[in-house]
C-alpha cells in the first residue's frame, strides 16, 4: 500500500489533467444540453483505456521502486534499474558521472596520502644523521660549537624541506608572481649554505644573473636544493653559478653522476648510485624541484659525466631578459 500511495503522489499531476478533462466534459454536457448518458458513456469508454495503461504504469513504476529499495549500498550504480525514458538515463548518467569523480577524488587522495606516509619516512631517516651527530658532538665535552651549529642548520634544512613538501599540493595557490633579480636571490642562498661550502673549502661563484617574473620563494626552494646537492657531491674545487642562453646553469667539479641514473633522477624517491653511497639522499628535493619549477613556467635538466661534475639547466620561459 505504501508504494501505491507513494505512486499515487507522484502522478499528482496526471489526476490533476483527468479531473480537469472530468470537469470540461460535463460543462460541455450541461452547456450543450446534451443527455447525461453521453457523458457516461465517455467516462467508461476513457476509463477502459486509461485503467489498463495506468495499471501498467503503476506496475512498472512500483517495480522500479522496489528494485532502487534492493540496490546494495556498495555498489548501487551496477545495479540499478533501466531508465525508462530519456531523463531517467540522464539523471543515471550524472549519477555515474559524480561517482566517478568521487572515486578518482579518493583515489587520488590515497595516493596523495601513501606519498606523504613514504616521503615522511625517507624524511625521518634523513634526519638521523644530523641528530646524531649533534647527540655525539654534545656528549664530548667541551662541546664543539662550529660542528654542532653546522648540524643544527642541517637539521633545519631539512625540516624546512618537508614543511615546504606539506605545502607542495598547494603550490598554485601560494605563487606571487613578481619580477625577481636573480643574482641577490641565488647570492642570498650561498650564503644561507655558507657551512656546507666552507667545510669542505669548496669557491662559489655567481655571474650576473638576469631579472625574471617568478615567484621569489619557490625559485629560492629550487635554487637550495640544487647549491646543497652541488655541495654534497662536490669534494674539490668548486660550484659556479651562470645563465646560459635561456637558462640559469648550476654547475659543480664534483663526482658526477652515473648516466643509467639520469633519466630517473627526478623520479619521487630515487637517490641514484650517489645517493645510495652517500646514505645522506632522499630523493625528494630533485623530484619536488622539477614539479615546482612546471607549476612556474620552468624545466629542469641536467647534464653529467662521472668524476668531471654535473650542470643543471634551469630554462626559463623567456628568451631574452634585461641584465642587472
């Protein structure tokens, strides 16, 4: 009975139609003076071919409900009834529609969630390098201040990185485009780095450097991450820092990196054989650089020979640029 009654309300509108119909046939009857047994005869004979189609539809439409009633709520799009007409297959598709997006939303924060859980992990073990340095450093007395200020900023780099990495999803909504001189920004980020160049007596050099439109504070997270890999790799001479055609090369003399490497090094994760032997790589910050530097208008690449140094290429969107 309920779902009759439900029936019932939903064809509102087509009792409303009848009675209406009702109403102008029997005004007609009245009006035309025409014997009432006409209007009668109408009524059956529109009642023989209405009751039949409308039991049918009645049928049909407690069927449908009875069915969506059955639907198992962990898969209700594989099971739901036939559309019937043009705007039931309409609203199925939009259903089907927003389920997909719904489920490539999820996934994509599983994904999202699962990056987090395993760069957090290459992260943490990073860290204990540095920590147990500083612990050593601090259980000799007298206690060392230049090494253990040297670990304190390592340590600090590295927790910047992985709060610039929880920020990463976000890039496009954090950018302040701007023109940007680039020679006092990358000069800026040598001497951030100073420890990491002084400890090993590596000489930094910095050409002049154009002005670009970018964002200072990306640019910068580019530019530390490739100055402290050119630091951690480089044991002699020295990193220098130029622009070349349409692009802003850092270069190092250090050990090189293995050519079966290059094509994955800014592959999430990947440290490479270098990575592997210094034990101190996570292989986040290649991988986090490149992605930034798309989100820009920049790209990434790199050239490299074993034991002769590594250039990387940062191209710029412009071909031309006013000098400082």
């Amino acid at each position: 009975m309920r779902k009759l009654a439900a029936y019932l309300r939903a064809r509102t509108i087509v009792w409303l139609v009848l009675l209406v119909v009702l109403i102008l046939a029997a005004g007609l009857t009245f009006l035309e003076n025409l014997p009432q047994v006409a209007l009668l005869d109408g009524v059956v004979i529109g009642a023989a071919v209405l009751v039949p189609l409308l039991a049918l539809d009645a049928w049909r439409w407690c069927t449908q409900l009875s069915q969506l009633q059955h639907v198992p709520a962990d898969d209700p799009l594989g099971h739901l009834p036939a559309a019937a007409d043009a705007k039931e297959r309409r609203y199925q598709q939009l259903i089907t529609a927003q389920n997909q997006a719904r489920a490539a939303a999820q996934a994509k924060a599983a994904r999202q969630t699962q990056s987090l859980s395993d760069n957090f992990a290459l992260w943490s073990h990073q860290m204990k390098t540095p920590l147990a340095a500083l612990d050593l450093l601090l259980q000799v007395p007298p206690v060392k201040i230049a090494p253990a200020r040297t670990e304190l900023k390592r340590i600090d780099r590295y927790v910047q990185m992985m709060l610039t990495y929880i920020k990463f999803n976000d890039v496009n909504r954090d950018l302040v485009l701007q023109p940007t001189p680039l020679t006092p920004l990358v000069n800026q980020v040598v001497r951030d780095l100073a420890d990491l160049f002084i400890e090993k007596n590596l000489a930094v050099k910095v050409d002049p450097l154009p002005t670009v439109v970018t964002d200072s504070q990306w640019l910068r997270f580019i530019f530390e991450q490739l100055l402290t890999n050119a630091a951690k790799y480089t044991a002699t001479g020295g990193v220098h820092v130029y622009a070349k055609g349409d692009a802003v090369v850092v270069a190092d003399t250090g050990i090189g990196i293995a050519a079966s490497d290059l094509p994955r090094l800014f592959e999430p994760g990947f440290s490479g054989y270098n990575g592997r032997m210094n034990q101190k790589a996570s292989g986040l910050g290649l991988s986090m650089s490149q992605t930034i530097a798309e989100k820009l208008g920049l790209k990434l690449s790199i050239q490299s020979q074993v034991g002769r140094g590594t250039q990387v290429f940062i191209h710029l969107a412009q071909q031309s640029w006013p000098s400082e």
